[in-house]
C-alpha cells in the first residue's frame, strides 16, 4: 500500500490582542494569517471512483477546513469567538483541536498544522 501527505493553505484575516502582554501585541492588530493544514494517508485504489489515486480530494479538504475553522474566523475578533489567550501557539493547537476528530478517518489523519501570523513568523503542530 502506498502513503502520501497532502498539504493546502488557507489565507484568512484576522485581528485580536494579547491582554496583559508586556509588547505592542496587548492592543487590538491584525494579521493576514496563513494556515497550512497537512494530511497523511494511503492513496485509495478505487477504480472507476471519484476519489481512485488520492488520499483525499484536495477539493474536499478544502471544503472541510473552511467550514471547521475558516469561515467563522475570517475577519473576526479571534479572543470574541475563540475564547482563549490568541498567542499563535494557543490558536495553532485551537485550531489543530477542531480539525482533528473530523480528519483522522480512512481518508487520512491530521498530520501537521502550520500557522503563519506573518511571512517569516509560524507555529507547528504535529
């Protein structure tokens, strides 16, 4: 049986603070986010069936993390409707907690979450 890992990135924006931070980062900012969610799985062998050759449809990976974590969270306050302290690592492991029960399935298991907050600044989790 063969294996792969397949890898989408998600773009959304986003503000929140850090209350209580000793930096600039304890007023109300804003970051285009970039999260990088990775699956691993064996690669189906279905003839003759949509998904025959995948671990899963990318299409289908899409749909799934923007309905479980982006769609709620675009252009929102993260401390409003997360409720937790919005430091990167705690929205990673947020994050990674929502997508985690849903996608560890036949068709693949959560592997890696990678969070950027700016081009050279991320969080991962595995």
């Amino acid at each position: 049986m063969k294996f792969a890992l397949l890898t989408k990135v998600f773009p959304f924006e986003a503000a929140h603070h850090l209350p209580g931070h000793k930096g600039k980062c304890a007023r109300l900012h804003g970051h285009s986010y970039r999260l990088e969610v990775t699956l691993g799985g064996p690669i189906k062998h279905k003839p003759g069936q949509s998904d025959d050759g995948m671990v899963m449809d990318f299409g289908d990976l899409s749909s799934f993390v923007r309905c479980s974590v982006i769609e709620q969270r675009d252009h929102q306050d993260l401390n409003a409707v997360t409720n937790i302290h919005t430091t990167a690592e705690n929205l990673a492991h947020w994050i990674w907690d929502a997508l985690l029960n849903r996608l560890y399935s036949d068709c693949g298991i959560l592997r890696k979450n990678q969070l950027r907050e700016r081009v050279n600044e991320w969080i991962a989790i595995r």
